[in-house]
C-alpha cells in the first residue's frame, strides 16, 4: 500500500524538492493532496501528473484553476481558509508544512490533534505557536524537515533525553561570513541572496545572511526537543555537509552528514520510521578534505543574540516573527538596509509590547498587530 502524502506549500523552493521525492518514489509514495498559492501554471501542472484529491490555491484562483484543471475528481479549495478542512478530510500518513509564516499554523494544530503524522519545514509556525503544539502529546507525530532539526532527530534516535548535554546547530554563516563590519550597511538584496552553499526562497536566505535563520533554529529545537536553551548552541560550518551534532554526556558527539540539498531529510520524514533506497551520488569526503569550524561573530550579526533574548519570553514569540517578516522583505524592496533589518527589529520592542498568548486565535492576532507595528516603524526609517 502506498503512504498517502499531503503537500502544504508545494510550489516553493522545500515544495519542488518534496514533490521530486514523491516522483522517485511514485510506486511506495502517493501525492492525496497539495497547496500552492499563486504559481497556477506549476499547480496546473501538479494536477494533471499527481491527479490529487484536494489542490489549494489563492482565493482569486480557485475558480481559474477549477476551470483549467480538467479533472472533476480533483476538488480546489481556498488554501487561506480550508487548508485545515482539506488536510483532514485526506487523512494523509504525512502532512508536509513547508508554506512559509504562520497560516498553517491552525491546519498542523488539527492534523496533530487528529493523530496525522506531520513533517514541519515551516519555522514561522513553530515558533509562534510552538508552546501550544508542543505543549500537548503530539511529539511523537511530529517529523522535523529541516536538515538541522532533522539531523538532530536522527542523532538522537535511539537515545536518552535525559543523556544530552549539549545540540550543535551549524551554520554556513552565509554569503557575508568574510565581509567587514563597515561594508555590510551597503550590501544589496541580490549580494544577500546568493547563498554560498544552500539553494532557498528569499525570506530564508535573507535570515541566512543575518544569521536570524540561526536563532530561530536554535527556539526550533528548543520546542521540538525540550530542551533549554542553554543546551542548545551553534557553530559556523563553512562547508555545510554536517547539518547537526549533538554531544551526550560521556562526552561522545554524533554527527550527521549529507550533501547540501533538502532531498535528503525530505525522504526521511516521508519514509520515517523507515529508510529508502537513494541512488543519488554519495559523500566523497576525500574530495572534501576537511571540516572546519568556527564561532558565530554575534558582534557582526546581532540579529542572533537579540532573537534569542526576545525569545525567551513566549508571549513575544509571533510579534518575533511577524518583525522580521516585514523587515526582510522592507530590504528586499530596498527600502532599509541589511543592517536596519537588526534596527527595525529592535525597535519594533522599543514601542510594542506583546499581549499574552494562550491560544492559537491570540497568536494569530498578536502577529497580525505585530506587522502593523513593523510597517509602521520601516515606514519612519524608509530610505
């Protein structure tokens, strides 16, 4: 019987890699349903290979794709507001969130709460509702798809929790690691997005650059492995091909290695608990010669440290990620800077000071409140 597998963003940069895992695997992997938002030509394109059940599309486009599809078995559904009816109404073995920000925050919260195993590669929801999701019972349904959560997980399969003295998250330190202090106010969205090791959408990328990605990966872990922060650390790795260590307390590190494509814990979590056969070329590691390592310059990117810090308040947490949302993009339209992506952020927590959130209507809501206040501040520092 193939695993029924359910796609939530699978037009962008994660969503193209997962779709090709499903297209390898066509005879153990069977694609039930999937959400784009506006590339209608790929979603066309999607359903006349996969013929899925259920395809969400942005609410302008449901009755264009509707009208294009050409399939009547196929039902389009508005993916801003019936992703979570259409997840549970596929009971998929495996919902994969890979849309960016936190509007599938509700559809995971129900696929869990339905007992519907789910991959997450979506970092905006677990952080802004991550002391919700996981304040439950629903760890053991829950896959990480980023390769340094998911290179986590695997170090510690099999493993005490109790035995873990320390998680090491890598970095590449992205495209401006060797760049001075001086020059990085002056750096542009295109010199941003050239990642040097990792193929991603432009909000990651950017993160990447500023090394808030980083952070957040860290509050990441910290909510998908229960661990305090202060057992959760990272560490520049040029070279990217080991994606996560963790250091138990005899003293022994794991270490996991993969090249640098998401195909890789993509296969995982749609195969977990299991492996696949992958004919894809091996890790040479003689032709890589060496790893290195180094610590992440928090002086150069103050993004890291003052991410942290916010986040150890978790009423601040959707605020946290609605800020650097706006602030990203206010760089990519070259109204700021790179480096008034730091000060837009810390400012947003000068003025602003987030109302508690106990529920995922208060997340929602917060976050909502939290990119209004973000505007508004790019808007008094707007070049």
């Amino acid at each position: 019987m193939k695993k029924r597998i359910f796609i939530s963003g699978a037009t962008g940069t994660l969503g193209i890699e997962s779709i090709k895992v499903v297209r390898d695997y066509s005879d153990r992997l069977e694609l039930v349903g999937f959400s784009g938002y506006k590339n209608i030509q790929r979603i066309l394109d999607l359903c006349r290979e996969f013929h899925p059940r259920f395809v969400g599309v942005h609410p302008d486009f449901v009755k264009y794709v509707s009208e294009r599809c050409n399939d009547e078995n196929i039902q389009i559904f508005d993916v801003s507001t019936e992703l979570r009816k259409a997840v549970l109404s596929t009971n998929p073995d495996l919902a994969l969130f890979l849309a960016s920000g936190i509007t599938s925050l509700s559809a995971i919260y129900a696929a869990l709460k339905y007992g519907i195993r789910v991959g997450i590669g979506n970092k905006e929801s677990i952080i802004a509702g991550g002391h919700i999701i996981f304040s439950s019972n629903f760890l053991d349904k829950i896959i990480p798809v980023d390769s340094e959560p998911s290179a986590i997980f695997q170090c510690l399969t099999g493993e005490k929790k109790s035995t873990v003295r320390k998680l090491i998250i890598t970095a590449s330190g992205g495209p401006f690691l060797n760049t001075e202090s001086s020059k990085l106010q002056f750096v542009t969205p295109e010199e941003a997005l050239k990642h040097p090791n990792w193929k991603m959408g432009k909000k990651i990328t950017i993160d990447s650059a500023t090394l808030a990605n980083k952070a957040f990966e860290v509050i990441e872990a910290h909510f998908l492995f229960g661990l305090p922060y202060e057992k959760i650390t990272a560490l520049v790795h040029r070279e990217s091909i080991i994606h996560s260590m963790v250091e138990f307390s005899d003293g022994n590190i794991k270490a996991l290695l993969s090249p640098t494509r998401m195909y890789y814990p993509l296969q995982f979590a749609m195969f977990y608990p299991d492996r696949a056969e992958n004919t894809m070329k091996s890790l040479d590691l003689a032709t890589i010669g060496k790893f290195t390592f180094e610590e992440l310059d928090t002086k150069k990117f103050p993004l890291f440290s003052f991410i942290l810090q916010i986040a150890k308040s978790e009423n601040y947490l959707p605020a946290l990620v609605a800020a650097d949302e706006v602030a990203v993009k206010a760089f990519l339209d070259k109204k700021i800077r790179f480096t008034e992506i730091y000060t837009v952020m810390s400012e947003v927590f000068e003025v602003h000071t987030p109302m508690p959130v106990s529920s995922l209507r208060e997340i929602e809501e917060e976050y909502k409140r939290s990119l209004q206040i973000t505007s508004d501040v790019v808007k008094r520092r707007a070049l």
